[in-house]
C-alpha cells in the first residue's frame, strides 16, 4: 500500500511525523481508537490483519459490499498512545491488498 499517493508528503517518515502530530493534537491518550481498512474478501487477509491487534483488547465490525467482492473492517482498539496507533498502521500497511482508512 503507497502511503504516499495523493498525499503531499514527500517521505513515509514525514507522513507519520505528521500522523503522530495531528493524532497527538486531537486525541486523549489512552483511549479507544478506531481504525478502519477495507480488504478484499478473504479470511486469510482479515486473520493477518487480526494478528496486528494480538494482545490489544479490541471489538471489531465487519461489513462486505454488495458484490462481496470487499470487506470494510472497523476495529475499535483500546491504544496507549500515538506511536502505537502509527506502529499498528505500519504493521497492517505490509499486508497486501489492505487499503487503510
């Protein structure tokens, strides 16, 4: 996944600095943080996406489109602070396919 595209950041490193500061300014951490990506439909996607969140209490819901083709994943993960919310972003953009929200 390009983190980049459409994005006027030159660098992944400058895009997440940014990331850490907007998240900073506008969260309360701790706190629950809702993180959303879409996936084509495939239990094996959503098991690698769920291995990211292990051991962070979570709820999740998840909806596919009318097609069936893709499925929107919303979890909502209790997190401690930016650099885990920016840490778990990372983790999921390695896997393929994932579009994050």
């Amino acid at each position: 996944m390009d983190i980049l595209q459409g994005n006027e950041h030159a660098s992944p490193e400058e895009f997440y600095k940014s990331l850490k500061e907007k998240l900073e300014n506008n969260h309360d951490f701790p706190e629950d943080y809702l993180f959303k990506f879409i996936i084509p439909t495939d239990q094996a996607k959503l098991t690698e996406i769920y291995r990211v969140f292990d051991g962070i209490k979570f709820t999740l819901g998840n909806r596919e489109s009318k097609n069936g083709k893709y499925t929107a994943c919303n979890i909502n993960a209790f997190v401690l602070d930016a650099d885990q919310v920016i840490n778990i972003y990372q983790q999921v953009a390695k896997i393929e396919e994932v579009i994050l929200l």
